[in-house]
C-alpha cells in the first residue's frame, strides 16, 4: 500500500479544539505539516517517525480532518480497494 499524505497550513489545524503540539519546535501559523492516512501529523513526510507531531485518533479529530479540513485518502490508495 502507497502512504498517503496531505499538507496543511497548521493554521488550519490549529483550530482543532484539542490541539497540542510539542513545544519549542518553533512552528509558525505558515508551517505546512502533513496528515497522513492514518490521521497522524507529521512535519515530513519523508522522515514521518521521527516528526510525529499530533497522534490521537480520537472520534472527534477524525470529524474534524473529514468535515474540516475535507480529508480523504483517495479510492486507489485505500486499503480496502481491490
């Protein structure tokens, strides 16, 4: 299966009621960060495990990313296509 990333300003993000993200990093409203399929935030996708910055897939961050932010992993990539 293809990983599946978006980019987002973390502006966007930002307005999730229950965000938290690590602090001294130093991310401005402008930084784009990547969710990926499974709804984790990640600062590059290249280097995922080691930027982890949001990884609670609660029912309320997964309204969030779909009525929010609109995302959807596309048909082709998702694990139950065949």
């Amino acid at each position: 299966m293809i990983p599946y990333y978006r980019g987002h300003l973390l502006a966007e993000l930002r307005r999730f009621p229950g965000w938290v993200e690590p602090e001294g990093i130093g991310l401005t409203d402008e930084t784009v960060v990547y969710v990926r399929q499974d709804l984790s935030v990640v600062l590059h996708p290249v280097q995922d495990d080691e930027s982890v910055l949001w990884d609670a897939d609660t029912p309320r961050w997964r309204t969030f990313c779909e009525s929010e932010l609109r995302f959807e992993v596309p048909a082709e990539l998702r694990a139950d296509a065949g």
